[in-house]
C-alpha cells in the first residue's frame, strides 16, 4: 500500500465527544477535519479570506475509533482564476498496535472571496 499524499496540514486526537452511538467516529466531523486541514494550504494560497464551494469524491474507507491520532494530508491539485482544488487523504495512528491507515478522502474546493463574499482573482 502507498502511503499518505500531501503534507500534514492537521493533526487532532478523535475524542469520545466526536462519536455516535456505535461508539465509531462521525463522519461529519471528519468531513470538518479535512475541511479544516484543505483550508490551512487554501487560505496560505490566497493569502485571506475563502469558502468552501464543492467537495467532491468523500469516500470512507475505514471507521475512526476514540483515541486514534487523525492527520489530515493536503495537496493543491489545480489552481483556477479564483478557485484552489485541493486532494485531501485523512490518516489514523491506532495504538498500540501503531496500525497507519488510509480512513477517508475527498477534493475540497476552495473560491478566495473578498470583504463583501464576491470571487476574488488569486494574488
Ligand atoms: C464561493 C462563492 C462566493 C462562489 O460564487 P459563484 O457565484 O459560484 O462564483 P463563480 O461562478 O464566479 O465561480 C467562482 C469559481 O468557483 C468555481 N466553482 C463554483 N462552483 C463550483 C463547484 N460546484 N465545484 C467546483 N468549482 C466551482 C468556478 O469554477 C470558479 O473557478 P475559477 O474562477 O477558478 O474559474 C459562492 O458560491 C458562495 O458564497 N458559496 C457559499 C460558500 C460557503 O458558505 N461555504 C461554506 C459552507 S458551510
């Protein structure tokens, strides 16, 4: 298996308040976690204000359990006049068996916006 694609743009700890009833992870807070991590490298590219516009090819490979370790990995895979696609891959670190998986991926989108929320043309 290939290891994760893209730099670390977060790191967090999956907490027993991010759970369902299963005892299993959220999918919408992991979603959140990688819109969070995308928009670290998006918001360094247009140097201020963005917004998510589309996320597209959100695939859950494996649950999230309480305590793992979640990185998230980000790539610019295409860079538009106002918009930023980026490739994101989010990883867990399960102890104690040190497992490293692949749990989610997706490509979020990003549109650099200016003070009134219009497009604005990446710097
Ligand atoms: C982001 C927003 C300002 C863009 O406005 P818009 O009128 O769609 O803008 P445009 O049609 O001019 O498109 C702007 C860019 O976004 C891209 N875009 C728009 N919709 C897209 C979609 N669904 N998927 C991928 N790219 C998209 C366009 O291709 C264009 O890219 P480019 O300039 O690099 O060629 C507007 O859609 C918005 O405010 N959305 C809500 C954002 C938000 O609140 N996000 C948080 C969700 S909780």
């Amino acid at each position: 298996m290939t290891g994760p694609r893209g730099e670390i743009t977060l790191q967090t700890i999956a907490m027993p308040a991010d759970s369902n009833a299963n005892g299993d992870i959220f999918g919408g807070w992991l979603m959140g976690q990688m819109d969070l991590g995308a928009s670290v490298l998006a918001r360094a590219r247009a140097r201020g204000r963005m917004a998510t516009v589309a996320v597209d090819g959100m695939e859950f490979h494996k649950p999230v359990h309480i305590g793992d370790v979640l990185a998230i990995h980000s790539v610019m895979e295409r860079e538009g006049r106002t918009s930023m696609r980026i490739a994101v891959e989010a990883w867990i670190t399960r102890q104690p068996s040190g497992d490293h998986l692949k749990v989610t991926q997706a490509v979020f989108t990003f549109v650099a916006i200016d003070e009134a929320g219009r497009p604005r043309v990446l710097p």
